[in-house]
C-alpha cells in the first residue's frame, strides 16, 4: 500500500509544481503587462496637462510676433498706447495679462526717452484695460534683466526667459526684439500671464492625500507650479533656506519633499510644453500607480492557496484511510524488535567480555556499573569489588572530573583522552580513555574503553627521540651548507630553485632565488659564460645536466659581477638526486669561486710576458756594444761609452732580479729587515736628488725642512721611495709638480707622494697593492714594468709597523702615502745630538 501512497503523492505533489509554475509564468508576464499600462496612463496625464497648458504658452508666441510687428514703427506714446489697448483687448482674458513696450534710450518717442507704456488688466472685466508707465511703476524693468538683453541678442527670435515676477502673480514668459526697417533691434515687447490661471489647472487635475501630484519646472530647473507649495516652502525653511517664493526653489527640492513626507516609493515621468521649455511633471506613489497589479496579485495568490489545499487534502484523506492498518503492522513489528534488542545485547556482552580493552560503564554519577574481564586483568580489581564504587575513587585523579562532565555536571558524549589510572596495587597504568554514551532503561550511560598503551608511549618517546636527533641533524646540515665558501643550488626535477645556500645568493643574486624557474633570457641578462666562450644556453647549463642524469665535473662558469666589479668565475659540479626506485626527483650543483685563481693565472702569463720584454731591452743593448766593440777598434773615449752602456744594461738586469727575489722573499715570508734609527727627511731628499739628476722636466719638492726620526731600513725605504716616485714622474708625461709631504703624527710619520698625472680609474684602485697587477696594462697609458712595485713597497711598510694607502681622481694625479713608527725617544735624542 506505500508505493500506490507515495505515487498518489508525488503525483499531486508534481501537479501542484506544474499548476504554481504556470501560475507564476502567467503572473510574470500579466504584471509587466499591467505596469507597463499604469506607467503609460500616468504619461499620457502628464501629456493631457501640458496640453492644457500650451494653448495659453503658444497663444503668447503669436500676440508677441503680431504686436511686434505693429507697434515697431510707432513712436508716438498715445498712439503706442492706444494700440496696446487694443491688442490686450482681442486677447483672451485667461491667456494674457499685460503687454509692455520699452525702448532703447537712444530712440526717442513722442513722450520723452523716459516712457514705455504697459497695458494690462485693471480688473476682471474684459475690457478693463489700464495703462502705465513702466519705468516708473517697475523701477527694475528692463535694461538690468537678461531676459531684455537675450531679446535684444534675438533679432526678433521669440525668447523664453526664466518667469520674471512683474507683480505678486503675474511673470513675464515671453520677449521678442523691435526691428526698425533697418532689422536693427530697437527696444523689445514683453507679454506676461496670470500664474493663477495655470495653477487652478494643476490643482485640478493633482490628486487628494498626495498619492499623484503634477508641477512644473522652468527652462532653467526651477519650480514654476507645485500642488503643495505652501508646504514646500515650509519644508525648505526648515532647513535654514529663507525662501519667499516657490520660483526659488529646484526640482532636486521637490524629489526631496517627496522623500521624507510621503510613504513609500514613487514613479515619475515628464513632458515638456512646446518650445517654451518648460516641463510638466508627474510624480505618483507607487502603491496608487500599482493599485490594480496589487489586486491581481492578491487574487492569484489566493487561487494558488485554494488549489494547493485541495491537493494536500487528497493524501490526507487517504492517509488516514490506511493508518489502522499500518498500526496493526506496527505492533508486530514493536514485538520482533524487541526480541532483536535481546539477542543484540546478548551478543554485545559476550563482545565487551571478550575485548582485548578494559570496559567500565559508569552512571550518570560516576558509580561503576559495568566492568568486563580485561578490565579484572589490567587494574587488578575483580567485577564485584568494582561495581558500585565511585570511579574517580577507584580509578581516576579529580583532575579528570571537568574531561568526563560538562560544566554543569552533565555527561559529556564522545571525547579520547590520554592519561594515567590507578591499579589495585598502587601502580599507574598509561591508557588512552574513548567514551561513548548510551541510553539504557531510560538512564544515561557511559561506557569507558581503557586502551593499555605502554607499548606505543615507549614507541613515541623513542620517535621523538629520533626526531629531535634528525632536526638537530638537520639544524647542522643547515648551518653547515650556509657556512660554506661553495655555493649550493639544489632544483626539483623541472628545473624550479628549491634551495640557495648564503653563498649561491651572494654569487648569483636575482637568479639564484628559491622558486625561480630559470629561463635563457635570465642567463643572456646576466652575460652567463660557459668556458669563458659565449653565453650558456639553458640546456648546456651544470644543473639542467645532472637533472638528464650527467654528472658534470669542472665546468667552468663566468658572469660580470656588478657587486664586485669585475668578471666573477666559478668552478662548478652538478649530480642528478634520485629516489629509491632510481628516479630522477632533482639535482644539486656546487660551484666554487675561483675568481682569484683565475686573474692568478692570467697576471702570471702577463707577467711572464713583461718580464721577458724587461729583461729582452738591456740583453739587446749589452749584446750590440759588445758586439760593436769586437767589430771595431774604438777610441778610449768611444770604448768607456760602450761600457757604461753596457753597465747601465747590467744595472737594469740586476734591479729586476732583485724585485723579482724581493717578490719570492716575500711569497715565502722570508723578507729580512735591517732597522736603525734615521732621518725619514734627509733620505727623501736624497732620494729626490736622485731622481732630479736623471734630468726630468717634472718640479721636485720635499716639506717640511725639519728632520723626522724613524726607526726602518734605510735601503728598503729607500726603496719605496724610488718605486712612489718612479710611478709620479712615468705617469706624468707631461711634467708637473712632483711633492714629498712628511706628516709626524702621534706614534709615527705618514710619507705622502702626490704627482699631477693622469690618475688611476676608481674600479682599478683596489687591486694596485696585488701581485702583478697593472692598472694601466692594455690601456695607452701603458708605461711598461712587472707590476711588483707597488706589492714589494706595501709589504715593506708592513713589515715596518705601517700601512700604505692610495688616492687618486683619474686626469687629476695621485697621491700615494704610507706610515712608518717613530725611532724609540732615545735613540731620537741621539741622532738628534
């Protein structure tokens, strides 16, 4: 019988969906319909007022152009007079309500410059017709106001200015230039209207209590006619607008009245009134506008109750039709259930007694009820030494209390807790505690599962123990790999950065950061070299060939490093990382500056290059005396000549043997110094004379005359000093002040050598003090040497106590400077003496 039910159900059910979606679908499309109809009904009111209205407007227009015409060749004020009389008189009375004629100043009229007649209604009769002088009667009329001025601008084009009040309801709407026979404008004619006219038509066709009201606003915006003005007005005081009249205030002021003094929302439409500018609006509420759609939606609501009441009423009878019947069935099968239930208990029992988990079961207060045989084993006590004692005195701390009730006592559902019990011989039992709650004969009870874990606890501490060892493994390995001088670039298998040690940032920068997928325009950016050759494709790249499986040994690598100025070079090895199946999962590569070892070399082979042209020049010049000598038989005179030659060959030969000795001596630390006190002064002279007998055209001076006593090797100071002022007078080819400046200080003298040459570039300066290192080499400031001259004079002030320094401004010169310790006071008083 359920499945016919349940069919007749869903049958209606499916009915009731397809009658509600019609409904609705037929709701949807009438309601458009219907607001379409009250938005077009509310429009074609505001058409039927402006209709209304124009009549009066347009009847303006053409009493304005007819009266132009006639009165634009009158001067005579009678006669101006007369005929305004005249016009007015034709004219409806509820249309027009004066007509005024004014003048340019430099026309003259039969009644004086200072006239302009103005017919308008003396009563309401319709031949009461008075006139007056306008300029006196309206003292403000017309040469101030822009509506004259447009007129005048007009040419005779009709005018429409903003309603100007002439007095307490009567506003000029329309202006038209006077032409002479010239088409030169020559005053203007006016016509004004009764405003009370126009409002009783809007009063009539506004509806009581608001619900529909009609105004209308002026070319400019501006309100011309309100149902409720007076109110309007009020309403604008209140808010600090001292307003007198309504043609002060704005559409915007009407919305706003509109929204705080009327219920509910509104529509509104408008419609302008001919070519005058002027606008009628409608403004309607929409529970009046909408009023017949509410009834429609009233009336399908309630056919769609009445409908669906009577399909749910069809199951409900049936229903009910059947219900004694299924209580019969009910009945038997309330008593197979409970026979269910008994074995079900049964079999439950046998299952708690056989768990491999103590079982407890505790009452809703915390007495023990139940307590199975694993329970006996684990805690010691038997089932009736347990059952009916509190559990918290048997088993548990206090501190458990709050975990196995709420807040206010009541037994909480389902919860794990890890904790320690009590056993019958005083020991504590590590177990994790799992409750669940049952209801049984209308009470609640809770059944606590008692887990022995000693096992896993010694389990987990052991883990914990290894896992702290692995971090702090790892902590190690961190450390390790940051500290190391070699970079260290580890990728995934893509070729994604995973991992930069400190080094790797600081020799790739940008490139080696972690998550960066390396791409060929990263290596053509940064001018990446592979052999020093040309740039690196991506694929030729150490890294990107471990991770096809090579294993790349000394690859050599080279960039320009901005940091460090200069072309950085590396030495690098890469290894793919493979998984336990042999997979590739990455790669690592371990490159190593060898930016120093590489410019070793290069200043060797430089080196080797220079110290062979050194030593070619003398040998040649030795070579050719001696062989002259042999050739020919030269005078005494001629003979000493080739000899000096000769020694000055062999001298040249002996200086660079001894730098180049110097240069060993001080590569093994072998350099011995001979110290006494001296004159620093005296042997900066010496050495200066020196260097001025060779004849050079440079101006030597030596400051100041006093002396200074050190304590050094007069020979290796000596020798600094020719090396200091060897360099100042080769790279000054142009001559120039060469200056020895002694400074004493507090523990020694600095010796300062400055030359007015050609300076050393910034980026060079660093490397001067280095072996073999020329910073002019390859430049055409070339002026030869081994590059050891200044490396043998540093490490001769180091080996002094001093320090040696450089500045120097490429194109302005350079000073070179170095220190040197005092001589002990009295050895100083001695030489003194």
């Amino acid at each position: 019988m359920k499945l016919p039910f349940k069919s007749l159900v869903s049958l209606l059910l499916l009915l009731g969906a397809v009658f509600t979606a019609g409904l609705v679908a037929f709701y949807s499309m009438t309601r458009q319909r219907l607001e379409d109809e009250a938005l077009l009904r509310q429009m074609l009111r505001a058409k039927e007022i402006a209709s209304q209205l124009k009549p009066g407007i347009s009847y303006t227009h053409h009493v304005a152009e007819s009266a132009a015409a006639v009165v634009a060749p009158v001067r005579d004020v009678a006669e101006l007079e007369r005929l305004l009389q005249a016009l007015l008189i034709a004219a409806p009375t509820e249309a027009i309500h004066g007509l005024g004629v004014w003048f340019e100043p430099s026309v003259g009229t039969g009644g004086g410059p200072a006239v302009a007649p103005y017919a308008h209604r003396a009563g309401s009769g319709e031949g009461l017709v008075a006139v007056t002088n306008a300029r006196t009667s309206q003292p403000d009329e017309p040469h101030g106001q822009p509506w004259y001025r447009r007129a005048l601008e007009a040419r005779g084009a009709p005018v429409f200015p903003e309603p100007h009040p002439v007095e307490d309801s009567i506003y000029r709407v329309h202006a038209r230039a006077l032409l002479d026979a010239s088409g030169k404008p020559v005053g203007v004619i006016a016509v004004d209207v009764s405003i009370p006219l126009l409002h009783g038509i809007l009063q009539g066709a506004n509806a009581p209590g608001g619900s529909e009201w009609f105004y209308v606003t002026t070319p400019g915006g501006w309100l011309f006619a309100h149902p409720a003005q007076e109110p309007l007005l009020a309403w604008a005081r209140e808010r600090g607008r001292p307003v007198a009249a309504l043609g002060e205030l704005t559409l915007a002021d009407a919305r706003g009245y509109e929204a705080g003094r009327t219920p509910g929302p509104r529509r509104t439409a408008q419609v302008e009134i001919g070519e005058s500018g002027w606008t009628v609006h409608v403004s309607s509420a929409e529970s009046s506008l909408f009023a017949s759609l509410e009834r429609f939606r009233l009336a399908i609501l309630l056919l769609g109750v009445a409908v669906w009441g009577v399909l749910l009423a069809v199951p409900f009878l049936v229903h009910r039709t059947v219900r004694i019947r299924e209580l019969s069935f009910a009945l038997e099968e309330r008593r197979r259930l409970h026979e269910v239930l008994a074995r079900s208990e049964r079999r439950l029992r046998e299952v708690l007694e056989t768990s491999l988990d103590a079982v407890v079961a505790v009452d809703c207060h915390q007495f023990i009820c139940e307590w199975n045989t694993q329970a006996e084993r684990l805690l010691g006590w038997t089932k009736e030494e347990a059952v009916g004692r509190p559990a918290f005195e048997l088993l548990f701390c206090p501190a458990l209390r709050p975990l196995l009730e709420g807040d206010d006592g009541a037994v909480m559902r389902r919860q794990r807790i890890c904790t320690q019990v009590r056993r019958q011989d005083g020991g504590e039992l590590p177990v994790e505690i799992s409750t669940t709650v049952v209801q049984s004969g209308g009470r609640l009870m809770r059944y606590l599962f008692l887990a022995d874990i000693t096992e896993r606890q010694r389990a987990e501490e052991e883990r914990n123990r290894l896992l702290a060892q692995l971090q702090q493994r790892g902590m190690e390995l961190q450390a390790t790999i940051d500290n190391m001088v070699d970079s260290v670039v580890v990728s995934d298998r893509t070729g994604r950065i995973t991992f930069v040690n400190k080094a790797g940032r600081q020799f790739f920068g940008e490139v080696g950061s972690e998550g960066l997928q390396l791409t060929e325009g990263h290596l053509e950016l940064h001018g990446m070299r592979l052999g020093g050759e040309r740039v690196a494709r991506l694929d030729e790249m150490p890294l990107y060939q471990a991770l096809r499986g090579n294993v790349v040994v000394d690859a050599d690598l080279s960039f320009p490093s901005p940091e460090r100025r200069r072309t950085l070079h590396l030495r690098a090895n890469a290894a793919p990382i493979r998984d336990e199946l042999g997979h590739i999962t990455g790669a690592v590569s371990v490159a190593r500056d060898v930016t120093e070892m590489v410019e070793l070399d290069h200043l060797k082979d430089e080196f080797v290059r220079v110290a062979a042209h050194e030593l070619k020049t003398p040998v040649a010049i030795m070579k050719s005396y001696a062989q002259l000598a042999l050739k020919s038989e030269p005078t005494p005179a001629t003979y000493r000549k080739m000899l000096d030659a000769i020694n000055r060959g062999a001298d040249r030969i002996d200086r660079i043997v001894r730098e180049l000795l110097d240069v060993s001596q001080l590569h093994l630390g072998q350099l011995k110094l001979t110290e006494e006190p001296l004159d620093l002064r005296e042997l900066a002279e010496e050495t200066v004379a020196n260097m001025a007998a060779q004849g050079t055209q440079h101006r030597f001076s030596v400051r100041p005359g006093e002396a200074v006593i050190v304590q050094g090797d007069r020979g290796r100071l000596r020798q600094v000093l020719v090396v200091l002022l060897d360099n100042a007078v080769r790279y000054s080819p142009s001559g120039g002040r060469v200056e020895v400046r002694l400074e004493p200080h507090e523990h020694g003298v600095e010796v300062c050598v400055s030359d007015e040459g050609i300076g050393i570039p910034v980026e060079r300066q660093a490397r001067l003090f280095e072996r073999f290192y020329r910073a002019h080499s390859g430049t055409p400031h070339d002026r030869g040497g081994m590059g050891v001259g200044l490396y043998i004079s540093r490490e001769i002030i180091f080996h002094h106590g001093g320090t040696m320094r450089v500045s120097s401004e490429e194109g302005r010169g350079s000073t070179f400077c170095f220190s040197v310790p005092y001589a002990p006071r009295r050895e100083r008083n001695g030489l003194h003496s």
